[in-house]
C-alpha cells in the first residue's frame, strides 16, 4: 500500500477529505519522526512499538577493494510488532 492509497482509505473511511486526510498522515509521520529522532520510543498498542537502537562501531569486509574497513557507529529504528500483528500476518 502506498501514500496515495492510505490517503484515500483514510478519507474514505472517517468521511473527510482527502486533503484532511493527507494532513492527518503528514501529522502522523512528523510526530513519528521528531519522536524517533529526539530517541525516544514510540508506542502504538494496537500495531506495536518503534524504537532507536544504537549499532556499535565494527569492521566490514569490502569484496570489491579487497579489504577491511570499520563502520563507523549510527542509530537505526526498529519496530516490535506486538501479538495481534503477528499472528494477523501468519
């Protein structure tokens, strides 16, 4: 499912426009987004939670050059899904 289509389920569905709707989910990610980015996690009971996680710095190997080189550390988001997900997707 793509933007476009979640918009028009959106609107569709709550009897707004797709203009609204498209301001609701554009809401949604930024709240999404400042949350994740100030590393805090982000908690949605009925889908599951995002949260930051820290990768620790490491070595790599680049078959291409033929040698060692490290990685250097970042933060990546991971999402949990809680039981209801996981069980609606088996």
């Amino acid at each position: 499912m793509n933007t476009n289509e979640i918009v028009s389920h959106l609107a569709a569905n709550n009897n707004m426009s797709k203009a609204e709707a498209r301001r609701m989910l554009d809401a949604f990610v930024d709240t999404l987004t400042t949350s994740l980015g100030n590393e805090q996690g982000f908690s949605l009971p009925e889908i599951g939670t995002f949260d930051v996680n820290t990768r620790e710095e490491r070595q790599s190997y680049n078959p291409y050059q033929k040698k060692y080189m490290i990685l250097p550390p970042k933060r990546v988001v991971r999402f949990h899904p809680n039981q209801d997900l996981k069980e609606a997707v088996k």
